[in-house]
C-alpha cells in the first residue's frame, strides 16, 4: 500500500528526515512513536503528501501503486482528497457547520452530489455514535465527540489510507482508548490501512507494527 524509499527533508541547514525506508501493507495498522523532534510529523505530512520530499535520485514514495513524485500539484490535490484521509489531534472542524456539514466538505471538493454525500455522512455518523448529533455545531459537542466527526469526514470518500497525527492527544483517557478501540473497528469494517503517530503507548502498542524514530530515521 505505502512503499517509501530513501525519504530526505531538509528545511534550510535542518535535515528531518535522514533517509527513511519504509514498506506498509494494505490493511495493517502501524504507528510510530519517538521523542520529539525526531522526524515523526515531518515523516507522516510527507507520506499524506501535505510536504513534498527532497529531490534525489534514489528517492521514491509509492502510494497505491500511485507514484507521487510523477504527480502536479492539481493531480496531487486531487489524489489527496479522493485516496487519503486525514485525522489531527485538534479536530480541525469548522465552527460555523454543523457535524454533518463538516463530514461532508471532503465529499463536496469531490463534486459528489448533496444528497449522495449526506446519506454517506450519515451512515459514518451513525457507526461512530452521532446520529443525534447530525445538526450540532462543534461547540455543542463533547471533545470525544468532535474527534468522532473528523474521524467520519476522514472516512467520507473511502480513502485508502487514513493518516493519524497525535488523535487522541487531547481527549481524556475514556474518550483516548474509545477512539484507539475505533481504529480497530474501522480497519475491520472498511478495510483501510491506517498510518499513527503517537505519543500514547496503549495505541502504540495496539498497532500490528511499531516503528520508532530516532533523529530522523526508523530505528526499529
């Protein structure tokens, strides 16, 4: 599914990333773990394509069989959108939408219809528990209850791939291991593979594969 090969950042004289290779299958849950500054947000923006990495020969991230690096910024942009999904430890909702509406901004860039899109924020709604939520606005609902509503929009167009930075960094313990369980569940429901980087070391140590980060490298 993800297949990176010799993966170098600089920003200026700072090199983040010091040649990182990296292989995960499709369906596998793999999170990474590691002090901070070691690369592990760097390293996760670059395989959601949010950064670009460092030209070189010897360079080479391959997403479902998609080759990144032969992609234009419109392509990319597209792919982003319709392939990968992405959940951040600050939920990221709009305050002025409502849940539904939040859900189905994805969907909406993806020129699928209103209704089309709707009836799909309701179904993910309605697995993770927020079916009587639909027309509330984030401020109306709980922590654990907004990282559900960007886990739905993650989910909207059925990526392949859902990136996770930190997602249960600001939730309290109940609502952390409620969405850790959530992953598992979803993996198993819709089949995607999911890429966490995390701090906590029940999720970490959830995941099918752990790989640590140690000064820009994977170590483990």
């Amino acid at each position: 599914m993800i297949k990176a090969q010799q993966i170098h950042k600089s920003y200026g004289d700072l090199h983040v990333l010091k040649g990182v290779d990296l292989h995960i299958k499709k369906g596998e849950i793999v999170s990474i773990v590691g002090a901070s500054g070691a690369g592990k947000t760097t390293l996760l923006q670059i395989l959601g394509t949010l950064d670009l990495i460092d030209e070189s020969s010897d360079s080479m991230l391959s997403i479902n069989d998609t080759t990144i690096t032969t992609l234009n910024q419109k392509q990319l942009a597209k792919f982003r959108n319709e392939e990968l999904g992405f959940i951040f430890q600050f939920h990221q909702l709009l305050p002025e939408f409502t849940a539904l509406e939040n859900v189905c901004l994805p969907a909406f860039i993806k020129k699928t219809s209103k209704n089309a899109a709707e009836k799909r924020a309701k179904e993910l709604l309605d697995f993770l528990g927020l079916s009587h939520r639909y027309h509330h606005k984030p401020n109306a609902l709980s922590g654990g209850e907004q990282q559900r509503v960007a886990v739905a929009r993650a989910l909207i167009n059925n990526p392949k791939v859902i990136f996770a930075d930190e997602p249960s960094g600001n939730l309290d313990s109940e609502a952390a291991s409620n969405l850790h369980k959530l992953f598992f569940d979803l993996r198993d429901q819709f089949g995607q593979t999911f890429v966490i980087v995390t701090h906590n070391n029940e999720l970490a140590n959830m995941a099918d594969r752990k790989l640590v980060m140690v000064d820009g490298t994977i170590i483990s």
